[in-house]
C-alpha cells in the first residue's frame, strides 16, 4: 500500500492503492510517522492511479495538516485532474499551502529547492 524513500534530501511516500474507508486512519499514521522520523525533511507524496480515492485524499490532508503544524514543506502528485482539483479545493489553508503536481520529478526538485 505505501513505499518510502529518500531522493534528494526529499522523503517521497508512494501511495499505491486504496485503503479504503476502513483503512484511512492507519494510512493517516503511518505517513504521519514517516513524516516524524524524517522531520523536517520536505515530503512528497505520490498517488497512483489506484490510490486516488476519497479516503486516500482524506489521509493525505491529515498529513498535510501535521506537516502544517510542525513546519514541514508537503507537496502531493497525482495525474488525476479531479483528484488535484478535490486536494486543493479542500486542503488546510492556515498552514503551509499543499501544493500539487502532476509529475513526481517537479514536485522532488521543487521541494528541494524550497528546502535549500
């Protein structure tokens, strides 16, 4: 369901498929946790076209909401245009603004060079 690494200086969280109603608190933590042990590392989170779901989407604004509160820069990439349009519609706007791509390798470079 999830993979994680480290590409220049940025963790990268890959969401893979859906975890379902059921399975968005735990999806929740486990980024959450990711996001703690890397702090304050800039984080990117890529969905694939299997995680695009409504309670995926909801677990990734929980993390951008915990990235908010500690600082970390958090930026999303999915190639859906609705799933970008429903993220940033509904996405925390007293912290950091959740910015989303549509290609993983602007979202990496972008988010170290706003590191740097």
């Amino acid at each position: 369901m999830l993979s994680h690494t480290l590409e220049h200086g940025v963790l990268v969280i890959t969401l893979d498929q859906d975890p379902g109603i059921d399975g968005r608190a735990a999806l929740t933590t486990h980024i959450t946790n990711l996001v703690d042990a890397h702090k304050p590392t800039p984080v990117v989170i890529v969905l694939t076209d299997r995680a695009g779901s409504h309670a995926t989407v909801s677990a990734v604004l929980r993390a951008h909401q915990w990235c908010g509160r500690l600082g970390v820069l958090m930026s999303v990439v999915t190639h859906s245009a609705p799933v970008r349009r429903l993220l940033e519609t509904n996405a925390d706007t007293s912290g950091p603004r959740l910015v989303v791509h549509a290609r993983a390798d602007t979202a990496i470079a972008t988010a170290f060079t706003a590191a740097a």
